[in-house]
C-alpha cells in the first residue's frame, strides 16, 4: 500500500508482522494507520486499503490488542456509511467486521455495543444486495455470528437488551429476512435459494425470537411463528431444532432465565463465561450466613404460638403439618390429582399457606430438632412460590424475577452445603436446571446415603429434561462443523432415551407423566426425518395432544410456555405448510448432506415381552451338577480346607497358573463341560482375598469375558457365565485391573442384556454387573489424572448400549412392566452414559 510504504511501514505478509514485533513498534504501526483512518475517512479506495490491513493485522493478537487499545475498531462500522452502493467495497467492509466479530481482540462489552451499532445496517444491506449471492452471504455469516456473540450482553453488562432494542431495529431486521426468505422460495427466484443462506437465516431468526420476540409477533399475517412451525416439517435435523427453539424463544421472556426450557444462555456456560448460579454461588463463600438462633430463643418463640382454628375444625398443629409437607417432598404425592395442584388443605388445613403459619412450621421444626427437615420446608415453599410469580404475568418483572430466583438460587446452595448425603438437596439444587453440572449432581445424588424411590424417579426425569435443553439448544444455535454442535447432537439421542426411562417411572397419570409425553414427542419429530416415518409421527402428534389437553384443563403451574409452544405447533401446523409451501418446495429439492437429513435415532419397535423366566437355582442345575464332579480343576478347590492347605503350602500362584493353563487348552477346543468347572473354580477362588489377587494378575477375568461367547446356545453354561461376570464385576480389585476389566466387560455385559430382556432375574443380574462397571470406571479420571482415553471410550460402544438399555422399555404401556430395581438400574446408568459421553 503507497500510503503506508511511503512512510516505511509494511503488514503484507508474516516477515512483515516478525519485523514489527522485533523492533517492538506494533504501537507504532497501529497509530499509524488510525491517523490514516483519520485523514482519508471519505475516501473509498484508501479506507478499502486500510481493511485490507486491518484484516491481517486482527490475525495478529499483540497488533490486535493495539487496534482496541487506539481505538481504532470502530473506524470499521462507520465503512458502512461509504460507497452504499459498491457492492464490492461493502463486501470487504462486512467481510472486516466479521473477522472482528470472529477473532475477538475487544472486551465483551465493546464488541456487544459495536454489533449493536451496525446490525440494522448490515440488514439494510441484505435488502439492497439479495441477489448478490456472494455480499449476501457474507451478511448473513456477520449477522450469525454477531448475534451469537451478543448473548454475552446480558451476562457481562449486568443489563437485558431491551435498552438497545430501538438502536437494533430487530423488527426490520426480522422482516427483512423474511422478504428474502419469501422472494428466494418464489418459482422465478434468481438465485435460488441455497442452503447456506438458508441454514444462516433461519439461525438469526431464532436469536432473534430470543432478544425481542415480538419482533417476531410484529411480522404481518403471523409469518414469522408460521415460518419456525414450518420449519418442523422440514428435512433437515438442524432445522427442526431450530422450528422448536424459535417458538420457546418468542414465549419466553425477553431476558436470561436458568430455569426456563432451552435457554440460549447454555452457549454462554459452555465457552466459560460465568453463569448467574456461579456468580451466586461465589457470593455465598463471601457473604456465609449468620449464626442460627439458640434453642432458648426457638423454645421461647414455639411455645408462644398462637392458636390458629382450622377452616374444617380443630386447631392448627404445625409441627405435624410440616411434617405431612416433608413427606410430600420426599415420597411424592398420594394420587396423580395432587401432581397437577399442591394439596393445602391435607397437608396444611388451609385452602391456601399463609405466612404465619410457615414461621410456625419452621419454629415447629427447629425446636423438634429437625433441621434437615426445616431445610426441605423452606425449599420447597420457596420453589412454588417463584413458580406462582413466574405464572402470575405482569407482576414478573426481569428484576422481581432475578431477585426471587438469587435468593431461591443461594438458599439451595447453602443447604446442600449442609446436607451433602442427603439426596434430597442435590436434587432441589438441579431442578429445572439444565447443564453438565446438573448431571453431575443427579449422579451423586444416586450414591447419596438418604434417598427415597419418589426422588430418583424425579431426578430421572429432571435429568431427561437437562439432556432434552443441551441436546434442542445447541442442535438449534451451535455453528456448523463444531464441537457442540455434535454435543447437540449426542444429548439429542440420549434425551430420547432417558426421557423414556422418566415416562415408565413417573407416577402414572401425574403431571410429570404428561410433561414427558410431550417432551419425548418433540424429541421424536426432531430426531426422526418426517418424510421417512409419516405414520410415526403422526400417532406421537396425537400422543402430544392428548397430554397437552390434559395439562391445560389441570392449569398446572410449570412449564406454561412449553405449553403455549406445543399450542402454535397444533394450532398452526397446517396453516404453516399452506402459507411457507413455496419454501417448504425448495428445501425439498435442496441437496443436503446425509447427516443433515437422517434420522438420529431409528424408530424404536416396542416388542412384547414374555412372562418371567422361572428363577433358576444353580444347584439344581443337571449341568453345573455335572461339571463340579468331572471338572479337575475343581477338586482340590472345594472347601474352605482346600483353601488354607493351599496357603500353608504357598501354592496360590502355582494353583492358578493351572487353572489359567487349563482354561486355555479347554477354550480352544470349546469344551464347555471342562470350561464350566473352571469357572466355578474360579469363583471360589476369587472370594479369597490372597487368591482373588492373583486370579486378576493372571488375567483370569480376561478369560470369564471370552467365555460370553462360546456356546451363547447353552443355556445352562451361559447363565454360569453371567453369575460369574456378576461376580467379578462387584469385586474389588487393584484399579488397573478393575478399570480394563470394566471396558472389555461393559460391551460385552450389553449384548447379553439384549438378549436377556424377557428374563427379568437374568436381566437384574447384568444390570447390577453393568453398574459395578460403571461405578468403577468413575475413579478412572481420579486415579490416572486424566480423562478416558478417546479409543477406550469408543471401546465401550456407549450409543448401542444406551439404545439397548431404552429398548427395554416400552410405550406407552407394557402388559408387563418391568421391576422397579431394574428401571432404577437403568436411569442410574443413562446418568452415567451422559455424564462420561
């Protein structure tokens, strides 16, 4: 560039950038070119020579750290206002700005409030150019990844957008994509409408429906609702989420909210910003609460209760109507009717709880020493009643709202806290929350030492929902070809999954019951490609009705807004494919790539199971009968006798080389009679803690695994197998071995669950093996200071376990259901599958 080697400075390649920071003169070269900025601002063809430059000095993180320290960013945008209608200079203009946007170098707060400034104008630029392909998708990758970008606003300005909205113009931008939307679609359109502005279009519209939904509502004839319920046909995955996400967006508030459904905020969470659960909690480590009241003050202050009469008769008694409230929390309600509307007046005795008589339940409780109970009393009172504001309208303000939700937020906090073992804390703490943290909580809740069947089943279902928001929420905003766009992806599948484990375990009937139906269904018409299975989703669609209807006569107090979606998908579904039909068209005829148009998930085909399988006793079994008496190995390995000869004469090691050598030669030539003794000699051997050490040094637990596959037809040899799997997998052994005996055993443990699955005895035994696994793998991070190796993780082949595991499971009802231990087994290690997956 003359301008700038006139006065020696040169930027054009990576020597040029190495001389620059050799001489230390990148302060230098950068004032330079804003005094440049500063003099030829009106000129065109020196301010294109100056983006030139800039573009390859943002690449460049000290130079780029100078540009925002001189300020020279916002030279960008005021480009815009030059040349309008230079189509080619505009394109370099939106082509800076998107390196800007994308490399980062400003504060949150400056880069937020430069995209702010030149968003409507970049739109206006979509208008002007639509029919230039390559200006028009160089806009519309700005716009994306400004506005992905612009979710930090909140977060780092302390403030919503709503300020802003006037500067933004969000309601033109909104009508302006959807002119191009509607002209692109038309049969004479020229260009066609391709996928890339597409795909970018339909994102923006989503972030959109998210800063200010009524910019969405605004659009005449009710197009832009229309055209995200469209969006649901389609046959793009990434489209569908994107149909769902738009409607959750226009119906929830126009401002962040950790407890709604598929909060956009996650996109925030997952890159490190600091989340406002996080913010909170760093406040409570520096604000720790005052001490509690002495017992003479809570004695004095229970004793001088008032007496208050019951609407029915009799006197209030608060101690024992805590106690009902306690029990509620912890076992559930009594019927499905108290699931829909919290029962006042048998647990309390009043149409409505008052706060006279909270103080004297809480007092009540205290003085009866029940402080984990008050805890729960607290909790659960405090919850509802953030709930009944959220519902109550206008009364919810943003700052009514944040303030409720931080001191519902720290009260949860404090109290797990103070009662890690407790289940039920971990579970008030991850309720309607949603990220990896909150699988991490139902986890330890499962292993927590005071739990009830009630609270597993909720974390079950709360657990679903939290895979349910990941997997719609970055399947939706995620960008192409990036990491969490496969993190979508994988929870979208799990979601289907363990979302069917919460509908077999909720209470039958009960609000939750009908939540997840309705969840479960949008899951089915996103991961399933409508065009592939239209009698499928269509039988979910009534599925999705019938729940709706039922928790919209109920008026139940959670998840109004995922009602209110799931309305407009009902209400305007037919409507929408008559009003966008021309869009609909050529996304049909659009060439897609195979991912974007598979089914994440193959239908599941709910087969019917048979009766139980008789239990079956080794003892009888004519087989192993056999095996004992003829088996060599076994003879000397008979009794605790045998045992202690064996140690006096320390000949373990020895003893088990035998068995190892023997086990060998039999294995080869799959002579199962020889093989079954071995293994009960194996067994034996294994609960001597001397010997058991050197039956895991041999790699005798290698052997156990290979025999799953000899003679899978024998039934007697393949239940002997599966009690000894059983077996080692509950031992205790050294961690290497454990940690390899669980990732060989886990694929293997799968396979056998599939085939066992009419046998609810046999199928116990291997979910209880599958849990060892699992439990034991869970130090493996721990103990090797490192994550599971990437091959060992593909090794356990965790996707076809977690459809085995969902195939278990049938819906809508089962002639048999299975066993309470099992579902349990089953949710604890979906848990799992997300966590490590």
């Amino acid at each position: 560039m003359s301008f700038l080697n006139s006065r020696r400075i040169a930027v054009s390649t990576q020597d040029d950038l190495k001389r620059i920071h050799k001489k230390k003169a990148a302060s230098a070269v950068v004032a330079r070119i804003a005094e440049c900025s500063r003099e030829y601002s009106k000129d065109t063809n020196v301010v294109g020579g100056l983006l030139t430059v800039i573009r390859k000095i943002l690449r460049d993180s000290i130079l780029a750290r100078e540009m925002n320290d001189q300020k020279l960013y916002p030279f960008i945008g005021l480009a815009l206002d030059l040349s309008q209608e230079n189509s080619h200079f505009q394109h370099l203009v939106v082509e800076t700005l998107y390196d800007l946007v994308k490399e980062d170098p400003l504060p949150c707060e400056e880069l937020n409030m430069e995209i702010i400034k030149i968003t409507s104008k970049v739109a206006r630029l979509i208008s002007r150019f639509s029919s230039r392909i390559k200006i028009l998708q160089s806009c519309l990758r700005l716009l994306r990844q400004a506005f992905f970008k612009l979710n930090s606003h909140e977060t780092t300005a302390g403030q919503t957008l709503e300020r802003h909205h006037s500067q933004l113009n969000l309601p033109d931008v909104a009508r302006i994509l959807i002119d191009l939307l509607e002209s692109s679609s038309s049969v004479r359109s020229s260009p066609p409408l391709a996928w890339d502005t597409l795909n970018d279009t339909s994102c923006i519209l989503v972030w959109i429906a998210y800063y200010e939904s009524e910019a969405i509502l605004q659009i005449p004839s009710n197009k832009g609702t229309l055209l995200f319920v469209s969006f649901i046909s389609s046959r793009s995955w990434t489209l569908r989420c994107r149909g769902w996400m738009g409607l959750f967006n226009i119906h929830y508030p126009d401002y962040t909210l950790e407890t709604r459904l598929c909060d956009p905020g996650l996109t925030l969470h997952l890159k490190g910003y600091v989340s406002l659960t996080e913010r909170i909690k760093a406040a409570c480590r520096d604000n720790p609460l005052p001490p509690p009241e002495s017992h003479d003050i809570i004695s004095a202050r229970y004793h001088r209760t008032k007496a208050k009469p019951l609407p029915g008769g009799g006197i209030f008694n608060a101690y024992e109507a805590a106690m009902r409230s306690i029990e509620f929390e912890l076992e559930g309600p009594k019927s499905a009717a108290e699931s829909f509307d919290y029962p006042n007046m048998r647990i309390f005795g009043f149409p409505k709880l008052r706060d006279d008589l909270i103080v004297d339940m809480e007092y009540a409780l205290l003085f009866h020493q029940k402080h984990s109970e008050y805890d729960i009393l607290h909790l659960s009172i405090f919850r509802r009643r953030f709930y009944e504001l959220l519902a109550s309208g206008k009364e919810a303000t943003p700052s009514s709202v944040k303030d409720a939700y931080t001191e519902l937020r720290i009260a949860a906090i404090e109290a797990l806290g103070r009662w890690p073992k407790h289940s039920y804390f971990h579970y008030n703490t991850m309720k309607c929350h949603t990220g990896p943290a909150e699988l991490d909580l139902a986890w330890k809740a499962n292993h927590a030492e005071v739990d009830t069947m009630h609270l597993k089943a909720q974390r079950t279902y709360e657990m679903s929902l939290n895979l349910f928001n990941m997997g719609v929420t970055f399947g939706a905003l995620a960008h192409d070809n990036d990491q969490y766009k496969a993190f979508g992806q994988e929870n979208l599948m799990l979601a289907t999954d363990t979302i069917r484990v919460a509908y077999q375990i909720c209470l039958a009937h009960s609000a939750e019951h009908h939540n997840a139906v309705i969840c479960l269904g949008i899951l089915i018409l996103i991961t399933q490609n409508p065009r592939k299975c239209p009698s499928d989703i269509e039988a979910m669609i009534r599925y999705i009705r019938a729940s709706f209807e039922v928790l919209e006569a109920k008026n139940w107090l959670y998840y109004k807004e995922l009602r209110r979606v799931v309305s407009d998908f009902l209400e305007h579904r037919k409507e929408a494919l008559r009003v966008w039909e021309p869009l609909i068209a050529v996304m049909e005829r659009m060439e897609l790539s195979a991912s974007e148009t598979a089914s994440l998930r193959s239908p599941d085909k709910s087969g019917s199971r048979s009766s139980l399988a008789a239990e079956f006793d080794d003892t009888q079994s004519p087989f192993i009968s056999t095996v004992v008496e003829e088996a060599p190995p076994d003879k000397s390995l008979s009794t605790p006798h045998d045992l202690k000869r064996i140690h006096k004469s320390n000949a373990g090691p020895e003893i088990v080389r035998k068995l190892r050598t023997c086990a060998l030669e039999n294995e080869s030539r799959a002579n199962i009679r020889v093989l079954g003794g071995i293994l009960i000699a194996i067994r034996t051997v294994a609960k001597d803690a001397i010997l058991g050490r050197d039956i895991y040094d041999q790699n005798l637990y290698d052997f156990v695994i290979r025999c799953v596959d000899i003679h899978p037809e024998d039934s007697d040899f393949r239940d002997l197998v599966i009690q000894t799997l059983a077996e080692f997998a509950s031992d205790d052994h050294t961690f290497r071995t454990e940690h390899d005996f669980a990732i060989k055993g886990i694929p293997k443990v799968a396979g056998l669950i599939s085939e066992y699955a009419n046998d609810e005895l046999t199928l116990n035994t291997l979910l209880m093996a599958l849990h060892s696994f699992m439990t034991k793998l869970g130090s493996y991070k721990s103990i090797n200071e490192q994550p599971l190796p990437r091959q060992s993780l593909q090794s356990l082949e965790l996707p076809r376990l977690a459809k085995t595991l969902v195939n278990l499971l049938d819906l809508p009802n089962t002639s048999l259901p299975l066993q309470w231990d099992n579902l349990e087994l089953i949710s604890e290690a979906l848990t799992w599958i997300a966590l490590v997956f």
